[in-house]
C-alpha cells in the first residue's frame, strides 16, 4: 500500500518566503526591466538591489527549514 508524504511547513515560514519572492521579483524587474512599480516617494539611490538582497534574506529560512528536515532523517511520517 502505498503511504502518503506530507512535509510539514509552518505558515510563518511560508509568509517569509512570499515576501521574500514578492520582493525579490520586484527588484529584479525594477533593475533590468526599470518598470517603475515601486513609488517614487519610497526610492532611494540602488533600491532595488536592497529588495533583491532582502527578499532573498527572507526566502532562507525555509531553506533552512528544509535542511534541518532532511539533516534530521524525516521519513514522511
């Protein structure tokens, strides 16, 4: 029979990494693509490789997450 694997995330976690993809995204369309996205009453000299920096900051912890899971030995259970 076969079993069903489910990786636990925790929701903050999750949260992290949405707005750590949200911010890189945007930074990196800010920085070669030049959309304008971002308001002009909150940009500052290279701000968008600030967003790039701390969206990918913010995206670590689930990496880490999952590499203390796979560290641990987790078996699906």
């Amino acid at each position: 029979m076969k079993e069903k694997c489910a990786l636990k995330i925790p929701l903050h976690l999750l949260l992290l990494d949405f707005v750590g993809a949200a911010l890189l995204g945007l930074g990196l369309a800010e920085w070669f693509a030049n959309t304008g996205l971002v308001p002009e009453s909150i940009r500052f000299e290279n701000y968008y490789i600030v967003m790039v920096i701390v969206g990918g900051l913010l995206m670590l912890p689930v990496l880490l997450h999952f590499m203390k899971v796979a560290r641990s030995g987790w078996r699906g259970r």
